[in-house]
C-alpha cells in the first residue's frame, strides 16, 4: 500500500473509532472530528504547549545561572 493510501485507511480508522466512541444520536459522522478536538486533543495540546513552555523557562533559568556561576 502506498503511503497515501495508508494515511486515508487510517483517518478513515480514527474517524470510525470516533463514531464508535462518541455514539452520535444522529447516526453522522458530521461533527465527530470537531467534537475531538475541541473535548480531547485541544485541551491536550494546549496543556502540553505550557508544560514545554515551562521547561524552556526553566531551563533558560538554569542556564543563565549556571553562566553566571562561570563567571
């Protein structure tokens, strides 16, 4: 399989897993995408952006310590 046609198979996957986990009323699978990401992947990806944001603060200030002890 190509890797185009494997990519499609696997949204074409995820977006059947959506539909069994979410069981829309309305028998669609109208929604289920931004329903994801706005109820799972969003509040994930914006936690994990200042966790990283953290670490890069925190280890600048580690950093800029240990230079200063250099020094």
């Amino acid at each position: 399989m190509s890797s185009s046609v494997t990519r499609e198979q696997q949204k074409a996957d995820f977006m059947e897993h959506l539909f069994e986990v979410y069981k829309p009323s309305n028998n669609c699978y109208t929604g289920l995408w931004k329903r994801f990401c706005m109820s799972e992947a969003g509040p994930y990806c914006r936690d994990l952006y200042y966790e990283r944001l953290t670490a890069l603060k925190e280890y600048l200030a580690t950093q800029s310590s240990q230079e200063s002890n250099d020094n």
